[in-house]
C-alpha cells in the first residue's frame, strides 16, 4: 500500500516543477495546459469588458476630472481689504465725500471647466461676548453676500460664473469714516465710532455691526460645484485713522478659515 491510499490524499502535483531541485514530478493522466488560442480568447474578452466600462464611465469620469473646484481667501491685507473713496449723491448733488474700507472675499476656480452660478451664502453671525465665546444674533436673517462691483438689486447675489484659473470679489463688510452723517449706525452709537455693514442681498438693519468682533458663517457653491464652509471673522475697534498702514495694524482683523 503506498502513502497515497493510506492517506486518501491525492498527492499528484500536476506536472509541478519543483524549483531549486531541478526535479518535475510527472503530470496526471487527463491533465491538459491551457492552449494559447484560449488564453488569447481570455484576454481579449478581458479588453472587451474593458471597452464597455470605459465607454459607459468615459464622460462621468472625465467631468470628474475636469469639475470646477472653489476656494476662497481674504486678509485685511490688499486686494482683499481695499481703502476707497466714498461718494454720498443725491439728484445728482454731492452731499458728502470721504474714505471707505470694504473687505472682500476672493473666489477662486481652481479646476478645469467653468463654474456656474456662483453664490456666496451668509448662514449665521456671532459675536464675541465679554466671557470669550461667541453668541448667535438671533435677528440676523441669512442671505447671500453682494458680488463686488455688481449693479444694484438682488441680481448682485448671484455670479454668472468664474472661469477656470480665475476669481472674482464679493463684498463681505464695509466701514466708512464716522464723519459721513449718511452711513448707517445702530440707536446710541457715538457718532464719532465706525459702524460695519455687511453687504448682503437685502438690507434688514441686523447688518450693522458696532465696534466689537463678529463671525460669519459662508457657504459657498455654484450649479455644478459643492458647497464649501468657512468662517469669515471680523473685528474693528470703532476708530477711524488718517494713516492706511495704522489703521489696518491697531482697528481691524480679518481671516477666513
């Protein structure tokens, strides 16, 4: 009786080579090698899988590729923060001239395509409160931020689109001289104290800001991009000075995270 039949095992190795040994055990009757005409057969219903998948996900993963991708940026520094005239006109007389500064959020495609409709919109705002947190203002109504430069009305809410490897500004707040008796201010602000407006759709009079720091919740989207968050934090001190570099040093802070 041989190991084989005491055990019940098939130790056959099917034409094994056993490397290292120089030795190849002999094949099993009835054992056959794959053919290359049926290897060949194998490899080319691989590729024609292959075709298919790739025709039925061509165009999804192209655009997958080539989708737009927003980012946004700003800092009290130039462009985003810029230090401008301000005009008060009516029928067309100057009432009053002077200097204002409006920070600006830059929005930036990064990808390949266009994106479309883009929109910057304003969810919450927060102040900080005497014990270091930030507490919701329950007036604020939310809204989307203005695009710069844009006419007015609320179609300035609404960006027609950013190219890709382009940007555009949208409004976020603005301050101006306390001097100009026209500038919006909150009941029993001093008249000498800087007041900031967010520049939404649609003003409600939650948009003024007296001196203090404020956080701004921003989404950000188009018709074919995902929305993104970020946090817009603001702080202005009430003062206004003469000197541009002094004035961004001591009375303002900016970021958006």
């Amino acid at each position: 009786m041989t190991l084989e039949q005491a055990s019940g095992v098939d130790l056959r190795f099917h034409g094994l080579r056993l490397f290292g040994l120089g030795v190849s055990t002999p094949k099993a009757e009835g054992d056959e090698e794959m053919a290359p005409s049926t290897l060949a057969q194998w490899f080319g219903a691989l590729g024609t899988i292959a075709a298919v998948v790739v025709a039925l996900f061509k165009d999804s993963i192209l655009a997958w590729r080539r989708k737009p991708r927003l980012d946004a940026t700003c800092t009290k520094q130039s462009p985003w923060t810029a230090r401008v005239p301000y005009t008060v006109s009516h029928n067309g007389q100057v009432l009053w001239t002077g200097e204002s500064y409006w920070v600006r959020a830059k929005v930036e495609n990064s990808g390949q395509s266009r994106a479309k409709k883009v929109q910057v919109y304003a969810g919450g705002l927060a102040r900080l409160g005497v014990d270091g947190k930030f507490v919701d203002i329950p007036t604020f109504l939310p809204l989307n931020m203005r695009w710069a430069n844009s006419p007015p009305g609320g179609q300035g809410a609404t960006l027609d689109g950013i190219s890709p490897r382009m940007g555009a500004f949208c409004d976020i707040v603005a301050i101006c001289n306390p001097a100009n008796p026209y500038w919006p201010r909150p009941e029993g602000t001093p008249a000498n104290t800087t007041v900031g407006q967010l520049q939404l759709e649609a003003f409600t009079g939650a948009e003024m800001l007296p001196p203090g720091t404020y956080r701004l919740s921003l989404r950000i989207a188009a018709a074919n991009v995902e929305p993104i968050e970020k946090i817009f934090t603001f702080r202005h001190t009430g003062t206004w000075l003469q000197d541009d570099a002094e004035m961004r040093r001591a009375c303002l802070d900016v970021s958006l995270k």
